[in-house]
C-alpha cells in the first residue's frame, strides 16, 4: 500500500506563489534561496524522506525504543538513518551561517520539516527539538556557550532536548520544582523531569538539555524559574567529552503512539547534582524558553499537516485498489473501486482540501517568521512578528486538531481495515493523537491566542489580517468565475463570524474572563478555518490567473481551483458555528455546577 513520496508539486506552489518566495529572497542574509536552488533541496529532501525515513515508520512503530540500565536503544536502522541525514546536511539547513548552517529561510526549512514528519515523525522530533535548543542558544546564551554548542548540534552531531514537564508541573510551569543550587561558574541540579522527547538514546555522543530549574531565592511562580544547558557528557574547554553528568533515563513511556521516539523520565541529580550552566539571568528562564517553544508550536503544527498528508495519501492509495460495490443508482454489472462512490469522494476531499489548507497556513506563518527576522525595516520586522505571534497558537491548535480528524477519516476509507494494524492507517492516527497534546494543549494554545495575542493587544493585529482578508476578498468579489464566486460568498460569511466573534471576545474578556475562556477553543478553530479558507482563496485567484495565462501544469491549477471551492462550501461554512458557540454559547458551556457534571 502506498508509502510515502513528498507532496512537491504543492509545496512548490505554496512556497513559489502562495507565500512569496520571490520577495523573501530579496531580504538581508535570504539571497541564496533562489527558485533552482529551493526546487532542488525540496527534490532531495523529497527523496531522503521516502527513501531512507519512511520505510522506517512502521517497523519503528512495532519495535519502539528498549531502556536498559539507563541506556535506550533505538528501533533498527534508526542510527544509520540518522547518521546518513546529518552526512547530508539537513540538520544544518535553517541553521545561522556563522556556526555552520546553510542559513536557508523558515519557508523552505518549514515545509521540508513537513516531509521529515510525513515520512517518520518520531524520528524527526529528535532534529526538531535540537534546532530548538540551537535557536534558543543562538538568542539568549554566552559567547562561551555559543562556542560550546552551536556547531555540534547544527550539525547534528550532538542532539538537544526542552526539559519543562514536572509530574506537578504540565500546563501550568509556574508548579516547576527542579532546584539549581548555585557552585562557583555553575549550578547543581536535582529534581526529575517526566515526558522529555528523545531524554535519552543511542544516536549521538552527546545530548544537551535545556532545563527550566529554581535557584534557591528564586520568587514564587514563574517568575522564579531559570533556564539551564545541563551536557549528558561534560565538554570540556578544547570541545572534548569529559565526565558523565549527574543525568540518567530512569524509565521511557509505553504510550498510544510515535513509539520511536523515546519518552523519557530524566533523573537529575541522584548522585551530587546535575552540572548546569545558567542560560542568561536568572529567574528569565521561561522568557528564554518560549524562544524554542514558539518554534517547536510552529513545527508541531507542521507535524499535523504532515501526518494529515501521509493519511490522506494512504487512504487515496487504498481508495483505488479496493474493490466494493456498485456505482450508485445501479444494480448490476461491475463492481467498482470505493474510490468511486460519492461519499468516499467526499472524505477524500475533506482530507485534501484541509492539508492543503493547512499547509498553506503554515507557509504563511513561516513567511512572516523569515519578514520579522530580516526585514530591514524594524517597524516592518516587528509588524511581522505580531503576525507571526498570532498565527503560531492557530498554526499549532487548528492543524493539529484537524490532523487527528482527518488520521481519523483516513480510518474510515479504510473501512474495517483501517482498525487493524497491517494497513497503517491506524498507526496515522495514533501518532495524530499527541500533536494537540504536546508544546501546550488546544486549550492552551487557545488561551494564548485570546489573552496575550488578541486582548493584550485591544485587537489589532488580529484586526489588520482580517483587515487584510477582506480587501483581498473585495477584489475576489469582482470574479464572475462560478467557483471564484462561490468562494467569495463564503469567504465574507467565514470573514464577517471572525469579526464578530473577535469584537465579542474584546467586549467580552476584560469583565468575564471565564465565559471568554470557554469560547477559546472555537474562537482557535474559527480562526483556523477562515484564515485556512482565505489562503485557500488566495491559491484559487492564484490558479485561475495561471489558467487565463495559459501556463503549463493545467491539471494542477484546475485541481486547486476545485479543492479551494470544496475547502468554501464544505468547511468555511463551521465558521458560522464557531461563532455562535461562542457568542451564544460560552455561557451554557460554564452553565451546570461542577458536582453536575
Ligand atoms: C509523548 C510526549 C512527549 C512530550 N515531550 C515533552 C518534552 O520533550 N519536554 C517537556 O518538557 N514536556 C514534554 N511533554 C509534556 C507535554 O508538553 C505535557 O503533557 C502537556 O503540556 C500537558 O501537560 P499535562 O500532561 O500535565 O496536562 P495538564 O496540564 O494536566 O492538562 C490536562 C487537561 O487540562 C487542560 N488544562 C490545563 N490547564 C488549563 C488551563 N489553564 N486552561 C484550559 N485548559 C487547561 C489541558 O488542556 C488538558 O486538556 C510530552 C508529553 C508527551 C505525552
């Protein structure tokens, strides 16, 4: 059944004429990324991740990851793999040219990230998480700590990891224990960290961990939490490995899904106390930290387009080998493909329209990361990041709760064989599953979104993209085009639910904060869809201008138009629900006691 194989034709488009691609190249330190050069990364990139990732996916599944005395043990041929992915340089391809990157733009890196995840998510959370710890480093540690790390883990040869989670401590940081007991030029760590991605393994020589601690004066809450670069093997001053750390892998989860990826609870300190180096000041630990788990939202909200395209592929695949039935209406005669009755066309459609939708938004999000890092115009540079800020919660919550839904659908192509093991499309859904968990819940993603990125600011970035969407609507509307017009008429629908729904949440937040939380989640996803809808639109006025212009790849744009079309009549139209669960709705959410519940 179907494997793998990169969605390059739309990934093409999503970055060459969709997110703009031609206007980033043109930004202080983005020149190298000219078209040839971007067509040929995706191509190999493409071809690594089908050829030496993907076949990995499932026996990594079966066989997970074995903890013995400390060591893990990854799954066969997970060391090889990773060895030949460092030997090709990927692990340096958004890394900074100063220590060894190729400096590549967050629109290339971000959808070749997409196909790591696509082919094998467990083993890409290992790269993923490194080039966390490398942003957080490259932004907030020393020179010395600079020097130390940076060119190692960009280039893959040690690999890093985000130590945040305490049995007490998940969502709310603030309850984070770990102590850090200050001893000359370093601390002293104890405590221990559950559910830390790739804690510990046997791909490397040598992990680095970035550990949020509490030094002994530190204030209550998270204003009191600390960040800290804790090495498995201490580096001395010529970068040799010296001593293992206080550090150890006491246990690894048995969990739903990504079973490649190792789950670890971390000791430190059992023996006289983890070495730590404090990363900047104290008690700014979590400051510092967001810097990677912003990146690591973005990237988890790639990982649902990734896994949504893999189900869907797997799912189309099965779509037009499995024989069942009749056409519809006839009684008699062959027997046809599923792939044929409408209502397989129907869940293959929402797969497709969603990712696409879903990808598209990613880009969008990583194209206004590569404008508020280089631009060279600070208020454009900030005006960027504000978009950014704002899309990243979207980006993580929407694409990863759609992911689960459409893993979910791809079951049901399947039909009973979606249930059992042997078709894969099971695994899609497990794996699916953790994305709207990890890197901050939906419900967490979704507070961040209404509190610090749309209240705090009285609204008005969130009123400039819809600002935005609506002037790109307006010249929509002048189309006579069927589906051009159809999209429209949804899209002001879609556009007119987010404005209301956002001036109810501004209303609505500063006196009743409850009944603004209860509408978080629907205010996530309603934002989800009409911005997914809107670059959706945008692809469809791209596509029908192409066809007017006679370019090559008809079928392509002709696909687009019709996917955009399906995307405005099937899925923008859950805008208007949204909306009322939260303008009429969030009250009847908090309306039975807890005891009734
Ligand atoms: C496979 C896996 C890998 C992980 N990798 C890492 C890692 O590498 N590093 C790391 O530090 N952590 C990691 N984690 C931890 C992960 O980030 C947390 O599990 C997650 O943040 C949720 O915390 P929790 O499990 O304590 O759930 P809780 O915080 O207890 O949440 C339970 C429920 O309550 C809701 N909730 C809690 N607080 C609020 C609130 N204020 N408003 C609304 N709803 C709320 C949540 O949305 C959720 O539905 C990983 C977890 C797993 C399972």
């Amino acid at each position: 059944m179907a494997e793998y194989s990169a969605p390059l034709r739309d990934m093409k488009f999503v970055i060459k004429e969709l997110a703009g691609l031609s206007e980033i190249s043109t930004l202080p330190g983005c020149g190298e990324a000219t078209p040839d050069l971007v067509d040929a990364v995706l191509e190999e990139a493409g071809k690594f991740a089908a050829g030496a990732l993907s076949p990995l996916n499932k026996s990594g599944d079966e066989q997970g990851c074995k903890l013995d005395d400390g060591v893990v043990t990854t799954a066969a041929g997970f060391k090889e793999a990773y060895r030949e992915f460092i030997k090709a340089g990927w692990t340096s391809l958004g890394g900074s040219l100063q220590w060894g990157g190729q400096g590549l733009p967050h629109i290339v890196s971000g959808l070749v990230s997409e196909m790591w995840n696509g082919a094998n998510m467990s083993f890409c959370l290992c790269p993923m998480l490194t080039t966390g710890v490398v942003n957080a480093l490259v932004r907030h540690g020393s020179q010395q700590q600079q020097d130390t790390y940076l060119h190692k883990l960009i280039g893959g040869e040690w690999t890093g990891t985000m130590n945040l989670t305490e049995p007490q401590a998940g969502s709310d940081l603030s309850a984070v224990r770990t102590r850090a007991v200050p001893e000359g030029d370093h601390y002293r760590l104890f405590g221990t960290k559950i559910f830390i991605t790739w804690g510990e393994h046997d791909m490397v020589e040598n992990i680095i961990h970035l550990v949020l601690a509490r030094t002994p004066d530190a204030p209550e809450g998270v204003k009191g939490i600390s960040l800290f670069i804790v090495p498995k093997y201490l580096v001395a001053k010529d970068g040799s490995l010296g001593a293992r750390n206080d550090v150890k892998c006491i246990s690894i989860e048995d969990k739903l899904g990504i079973h490649a990826s190792p789950t670890c609870v971390i000791a430190y300190g059992e023996k006289d106390g983890a070495i730590g180096y404090l990363v900047g000041e104290e008690n700014r630990g979590l400051e510092y930290m967001f810097t990677m788990m912003n990146f690591a939202r973005l990237e988890v909200g790639i990982e649902g387009v990734a896994i949504a395209e893999r189900a869907y592929q797997r799912a189309l695949g099965y779509a037009k080998e499995r024989v069942q039935g009749r056409p519809v209406g006839v009684r008699s005669g062959e027997r046809v493909t599923i792939i044929h009755h409408p209502d397989v066309r129907r869940m293959l459609m929402t797969m497709k329209a969603q990712t696409e939708a879903m990808r598209a938004l990613a880009a969008t999000a990583c194209a206004a990361l590569d404008h508020a890092h280089h631009h060279p115009d600070r208020t454009q540079r900030l005006q960027w990041q504000s978009v950014f800020d704002l899309l990243t919660p979207v980006v993580k919550g929407w694409c990863t709760e759609q992911c689960s839904e459409i893993a979910s659908l791809g079951v049901q192509v399947h039909g009973g064989m979606g249930f059992v093991e042997e078709t894969g499309a099971a695994q899609h859904l497990r794996d699916a599953r953790i994305t709207s968990i990890y890197e901050g819940t939906t419900g967490i993603q979704a507070n961040d979104l209404m509190g610090r990125k749309v209240a705090a600011e009285k609204g008005a970035t969130a009123k400039a993209v819809i600002a935005q969407m609506r002037e790109f609507n307006r010249q929509l509307g002048a189309s006579e085009h069927p589906a051009l017009a159809s999209i429209h008429r949804s899209l002001s629908a879609g556009i007119d639910a987010l404005a209301e729904a956002t001036e109810w949440l501004l209303a609505t937040y500063p006196s009743n904060p409850a009944a603004a939380g209860a509408g978080a989640v629907p205010y996530l996803k309603l934002w989800g869809t009409v911005a997914g809808g809107w670059q959706m639109a945008r692809a469809a006025a791209i596509a029908k201008q192409r066809l007017d212009e006679d370019a090559e790849d008809f079928d392509f744009y002709r696909a687009k138009i019709g996917t955009a079309r399906f995307f405005a009549e099937h899925i923008l139209p859950h805008a208007a629900a949204y909306k009322a669960a939260i303008v009429t709705g969030s009250h009847s959410t908090l309306a039975l006691e807890v005891d009734q519940l």
